[in-house]
C-alpha cells in the first residue's frame, strides 16, 4: 500500500497547492495596506506546506522539503528580522522604521510604510519554515511504530 | 549607553537563532556552546557597565511619549539588578553545561532553547509597558517548558506537562488582568497606567478584578503556595543547569520582579495588596520549608525550598508595600524592607543555583538523587562538597556567608515594621532550613558510601567544577561586601520600586 | 457593545478552563487550553470596539484602514480602537506555539506511557 491518500486526493492537493502558497505571499506583501499580515501569510503558506505532507505522505513530502531546510529558513527569516531591526540603529534607535526617515511612500500603494513591508517578509518566511517544520516533526510520531499493546506501563499491565 | 540597552534582549535571540542556522552544518555544530558563552558573557559585561548609567528610558522605534503608544524600554535600578543577576547565572549554567550535556543529543538545541530563556528574561526586566511584559513573559515560560522536558524520558515529560498546564492557567490569568487594566485605562505603559489609576480610585472593583487576576498569575510564575504545585515536579526533573536557570532566575524574573513591579509601579502600594503579598509570603515560608524537611531526594529538596526562599522575598516585599502605605509613611524603614528583599533574591539566585549546580555534579558523578544512597563524597568529590557546603551554609543563614544578611535585614524589618509575629515564624523557618541542610550534609556529604556506584565517584569535571566555584566566591564576597552592593546595586533597585510609591503617598492620596 | 457577548466569551473561557483543570484526558486538556486561548483572544478584541457617530446617528467604527486622501486624524475619529487587535495577533502567535508544544509533549507523553489517561501518569508524588 503506497503512502498518502487517494489519487483524488494527491490530485487535487497537486493543483491547489500553488494557489494556496501564492495567496499566502499576497497576504503577507499586502500585510500593511489591508488586514493579513506576516504571520496570517505565513500560516496560509504553511498550510499549503501540511497539504502536500498529508496527501502525499511524509517521505515524499521530505524528498521537497527536508527538516533541515526548515530549521535554516526559519532561522534566515528571525535573523533577517533582528538584522532589520538593528539597521535602525542607523536612523536614531533601535527598530526605527529607517525607510520611512527617507520616504514614506503613498497610502495604499504596495511600496509605503518604509520597512514593514520588509518584517512582513520576514516573518512569512519564519512562521512557513517554522509551523513546515513543526508539523513534519510531528507526522515523524506513526501509529504502526508507536504500538500501544507493546509498552509496558507501570504495575506490569499492558496499556 | 542608551543604544547598548536593547542589544541585552537582541544579543540572546540573534544568537539563539544563530545556533539553529549553524547546527545545520556539521562542523558548525560544535561552535554553539562557545558562541553561547560568549553572548552571555556580552550580556553580562553590558549589564554591568549599566550599572553606573543612571535610569535610562526611551521609547523603542523613535515613538515618543506624545503618541502614548509606544514600547518603552525602563531600564532602572531594579531592571539592573536584574540583568546583572540573570547574565551572571546564565554564564555559569552554560560553563557547567558544557561538560554536563555530554550525556543528550542535541545540544544545539539545548543551547538554542536556553539562549531564548535568557533573552526572554532580560525583556521582562526592561519591558515598560505591561503587554510587552506579558510577551517576553511567555517566551521565556514556553523555552523553559521545552527545557524541562529535554531529556524526554518518561518522569520529565510527565513533569514538563503539568508545570505546562499549571503556567499556562496562570499565564492566561494575566493576559485577562492585561485586557482588564486596558479596558479600564485605555492604556498600557505602566507610568500612564499609573497615574490614570490614581484618578480612578484605588478601590473600585474593576482595579481590584484587575490586580487580583495579575497577582494569582503572577504568584503561579513565582510558585507562591497555593500555586505551587508545579515546582516540585518540574524542577527536580529538569537537567542540573536549567534547575538553576529555573529555581535561580526564572521564579525571581517572571514572578517575583513582575509582582514588585505591578504592586508598586502600576497599582501604587495600598495595604489590601500588601496584606495579600505578606499572606502568601508567609504561607510559602512556612509550607515550603516544612515539606522539604521530609524530601529524601536531593533535588526535590532544593526546589520545595526555592518555595520556602521565594516567600522571604515576596514577604519582605510585602512588608514594604504595608510600610510604604501607611498614612505617614516611613520610607527609610520600606527601603530597608525592600533592600532586605531585594538582597535574598540575589543571594537566593546565587547559592540556589550553586546548590542545583552541585546536586547536578553529585548526580552525574553517583548515578543517584537519594540522599540515602550516598555518603562520604566529602572525601572523593572535594571540590563539590565544598561548594555544596558553602551553599548550605549560605542558605541556612550562616554568617559570614551572604544568606544570614539578608535574613537579618528582613527580620529586624519586619520587626521594625511592628510584625513581631512574623518575624519570628521567619526565625523559625531559618531554623528548619538549617535542620534540612544539616540532613543533606549528614547523608550526603559525610558518613559511609551506602551505594557501590557512590563509593566510586570521583570529581566532576573541571569546567564543572569552575562554574561552582565562580558561584562560592560570590556567595562568600557578597556577604561581606553588603555595604558597596547597597550603594551601587541594591538602594538604586529600591529606589525605582519607591519613587513612584513615594509620589501616591505624598500626593495627597485618599 | 452588549455585554451579552462578553459574558459569552466568559462562559468559553470558563468551559476552557474547566476542561483544562478537570479533565482527564490529555487531548481534553489541551482543547481546554485552545478554547482559553479564543475566549482571551476574544475578549481582547471586543476591548477595542468603539462605536462611532457619523452623519448623526450611533454606528459601529470602521475597520482601522487608512484609506487613501484620509488623514489620520479622521481615521482616528471613525475607527475602532487598533491596539487590541495588535494584541490580539501577538497573543495569537503565543497561542499557536504553546498548542504545538503541547500537542508535541502528548504525542510523547503516549509513547512514553502508552496511555492519555492522566490517571495512569502518576510516576511522580510526594
């Protein structure tokens, strides 16, 4: 019996996963213009991430992306973050918004607000790589290697 | 010194982050531990250039306080002693680390986890609003549950997922004491909060909603009994360098600081919170130290006294709450209160993490945590039994060791303060403390092995054996050195939680 | 707003918690911890609400967009008040971590014990 699901499944799941990733990246660029943001991008586009790990199975899903790619995206994402964070220091303190200082740019166009569109960025990469991660961490625990009737409990009765 | 303050909070979590990008690399995963120490090490010597700079208090982001809503980052006398306190512990627990963690894979992971931990705490100390607080509160409460349960053998996750459950009620409590403060007031940093209260009235039943909820939280952060159920559990089973990161810093940072700073900083000291504060105080004393009497393993020992040590504190902070609310008040005698407090929660950070750090050794080196299985180890681990002596002493409150001053201060505070009662039940737990740690001595340290894997240890490792050391010297030089510590360190820190007390009770208050 | 639905949101916070302190079942326990979360999370929000007045009569505020040619002072003048919902995200985000942390701690809790049944994890006393 092959991993994942039925091939309507893996089907579908081959088609809508795209989309599901590209609208997370909408979310997050527009994060400053209209409600969604860093982290309701970076959600979206980890869904799209546990859609291609539950229909397809896990080893197939790691031959795309393996846990340690997503430790280091997640760590690129935080520390491009700080990095941000830290370039204000050239603009008077800590995390100010230093692209603003030059030009604030138009309401509503997708070039404004100075670096919060860079965060927003930022932060979709974490928050991807991170729940990615988490989650092919998690589907690392299976049913069938994990026998409940083989783990002996305390007092010597079987679970 | 202004820019450097924000870089004790980055400085951790950049490198935290780094260590997760270079354990990817197979060379680079050796370098973690190095680079751990040395941002803590950066950490450290920041904090104590602070020391000397005077209260610095910017908004983060180039908002300024005319657009009342800006992060603040407070950085007073009390955020000081703070920092120093937890740079200095952290660097210890990553020098014992380093030999201690041989036994776990993942080290990276450990060191990743811990550097968060530490960057965490150092927000909660600087944080000048009460959501940020809350914020860097949860990071470090969420590292250090994944530190307790590191080893993943059965009896740590067990315990990790109880002291999960337990903090995440009491971090839930505080979140709904945040929204209600918010709802109140309109406002979250603690100085506008402050001064918006005053006009509010002290008494009205949303205020007191507000600070019961923060103070059950919070008092579940800091293991004040009847919150504690969660730290003789947790503690005992975490690996030896995160007992003392837990017991030593994160119930001062997460419970202990916050408490003080939302008791004198945001609510205004008033004698119902007082009254609360010196309740649990005393109970914590009192229980704490009379369930330790009977643990007979040697880690559930330390930690059911980190309760009975905690409620000193809290008590002698409670104290100065009373004082500083009286109608004509003594501030000279609530400083002296607070810098009693004040005091034992440096030292406790001090000789509690150095007695983890040696019951750590001792583990590692007889295989065993019952005191009834060792003995002897005064003869084969030299160097560690005179570190856990001197941490003995210090917590029964020996002098010259660094614990009996401050004991004394908050007692003849306390007596000063007309708390003849509690005075005396805080004599009579110093007592059972010592009776306890003449226990631990007697079976531990002297006597015959009555182990033959006890009877064959040999001392710990050296880098092991520096880090106990470096915390002995501590102990002993802070006793003697109480007069230099008050001026620069403790009287500044007892300043900050006063000034604003100050204000409410010259003010012309109700 | 009513405070109907703040009593709501304190009903699921009090079922969370129940759920959380009284339960058996660790899966139980940490649906109780989810249900606290939304109810908090909620509640938060529901701080924020303002209730505005535009062309003479009492209406709800507007989502605080700042739509092009507004300034901000008219936005701040319609709209409902922003900074809970900048709680409420990262509060959100805290949430997301603690569940997964939770989740990863019974997956081994039942390889450990074999069991979910809080009963039956009682290695520790005393």
């Amino acid at each position: 019996m092959s991993e994942g699901m039925t091939p309507i499944v893996k089907n579908t799941a081959r088609l809508i996963s795209g989309f599901i990733a590209v609208f997370g990246i909408y979310i997050a660029l527009t994060g400053h213009i209209s409600p969604g943001g860093g982290f309701a991008g970076g959600v979206i586009l980890a869904a799209a991430a546990v859609l291609i790990v539950l229909a397809f199975g896990r080893s197939t899903a790691e031959r795309i992306f393996t846990p340690s790619q997503c430790h280091l995206w997640d760590a690129a994402g935080a520390g491009l973050f700080l990095v941000v964070a830290m370039l204000g220091y050239f603009s008077g303190g800590f995390f100010v918004n230093f692209i603003a200082h030059i030009s604030k740019g138009q309401v509503g166009k997708l070039f404004s607000g100075g670096t919060i569109l860079v965060s927003n960025l930022c932060i979709l990469i974490k928050v991807a790589a991170g729940l990615a991660g988490a989650f092919l961490a998690l589907s690392a625990f299976r049913r069938q290697g994990v026998d409940a009737a083989d783990i002996v409990v305390e007092g010597g009765q079987k679970a | 010194m202004m820019p450097f303050v924000p870089l004790l909070v980055i400085l951790p979590l950049g490198a935290a982050f780094c260590a997760v990008a270079m354990a990817q690399v197979n060379w680079l995963r050796r370098l973690t531990a190095p680079l751990a120490m040395a941002v803590v090490l950066a950490n450290l010597v920041i904090s104590a250039m602070l020391l000397g700079a005077g209260d610095i208090r910017f908004f983060v982001g180039g908002w300024g306080p005319e657009s009342a809503r800006g992060i603040e980052i407070v950085c007073d006398g009390l955020s000081k002693l703070m920092a120093v306190t937890i740079n200095l512990v952290a660097l210890v627990a990553f020098v014992f680390a380093v030999p201690y963690m041989r036994r776990f894979t993942k080290v990276w992971l450990f060191d990743s986890l811990l550097l968060l931990m530490v960057g965490a705490m150092n927000g909660v100390v600087l944080a000048g609003d009460l959501f940020n607080l809350f914020v860097f509160l949860e990071i470090a409460a969420i590292a250090s549950y994944a530190l307790v349960a590191f080893g993943c053998e059965a009896e740590e996750l067990e315990a990790a997922f109880k002291y999960m459950v337990l903090g995440t009620v009491g971090s839930a409590f505080i979140l709904l004491g945040v929204t209600v403060i918010y709802a109140i007031t309109g406002q979250l940093n603690m100085a506008m909060v402050h001064s918006l209260l005053g006009k509010v009235g002290p008494g009205g039943p949303a205020v007191l909603l507000a600070a019961a909820l923060l103070l059950s939280g919070l008092a579940l952060k800091a293991a004040m009994v009847p919150f504690h159920a969660w730290l003789p559990d947790a503690h005992p089973s975490a690996p030896a360098p995160i007992s003392a990161m837990l017991s030593g810093v994160l119930i001062k940072a997460s419970g202990v600081y916050a408490m003080a700073r939302i008791v004198f900083n945001v609510f205004g000291a008033s004698d119902h919170l007082a009254a609360i504060l010196m309740a649990m105080g005393t109970l914590s004393m009192l229980i704490g130290v009379l369930l330790a009497v009977g643990q007979w393993d040697i880690k559930r020992l330390l930690a059911y006294h980190s309760i009975s040590q905690m409620g000193y504190v809290v008590l002698a902070i409670g104290a100065a709450a009373q004082v500083a609310s009286r109608p004509s008040p003594d501030m000279a005698l609530a400083g002296l209160c607070l810098f009693g407090g004040l005091f034992h929660l440096f030292n406790h950070a001090m000789f509690k993490s150095l007695l983890f750090l040696s019951s750590g050794a001792i583990e590692q080196q007889t295989g065993t945590r019952e005191l009834k299985k060792m003995g002897g180890l005064a003869r084969r681990m030299k160097v560690t039994s005179f570190c856990c002596r001197v941490g003995a002493l210090s917590i029964a409150g020996v002098p010259p060791f660094n614990g009996f001053f401050s004991k004394l201060i908050i007692i003849i505070a306390l007596v000063l303060a007309g708390h003849e009662v509690l005075a005396a039940l805080a004599v009579f737990v110093a007592l059972v403390t010592l009776i306890s740690f003449i226990k631990v001595q007697r079976y531990a340290l002297e006597g015959a092995a009555a182990d033959a894997h006890a009877a064959n240890a040999v001392e710990a490792p050296v880098l092991m054996q520096t880090a106990m050391v470096v915390l002995a010297v501590i102990c002993i030089v802070s006793g003697l050195a109480i007069v230099p510590l008050r001026e620069h360190v403790l009287g500044p820190a007892a300043d900050a939680l006063l000034g604003a007390g100050r204000l409410l009770s010259t003010g012309g208050a109700p | 707003m009513s405070t109907g639905i703040y009593i709501l949101a304190l009903a699921v916070l009090l079922a969370g918690l129940y759920a959380m302190v009284a339960k058996k079942n660790i899966v139980k326990i940490i649906v109780g911890l989810l249900a606290i979360d939304y109810a908090l999370n909620l509640m938060l929000v529901l701080v924020g609400y303002r209730e505005v007045v535009r062309a003479g009569c009492r209406e709800s505020g507007l989502p605080p967009i700042l739509a092009e040619g507004q300034t901000p002072a008219q936005l701040a003048a319609m709209a409902v008040d922003p900074l809970p919902q900048a709680m409420v995200l990262t509060s959100i985000v805290i949430g997301l971590g603690l569940t997964a942390l939770m989740v990863a701690m019974g997956i081994r809790l039942y390889e450990r014990y074999g069991t979910f049944d809080t009963n039956r994890i009682r290695r520790l006393r005393g």
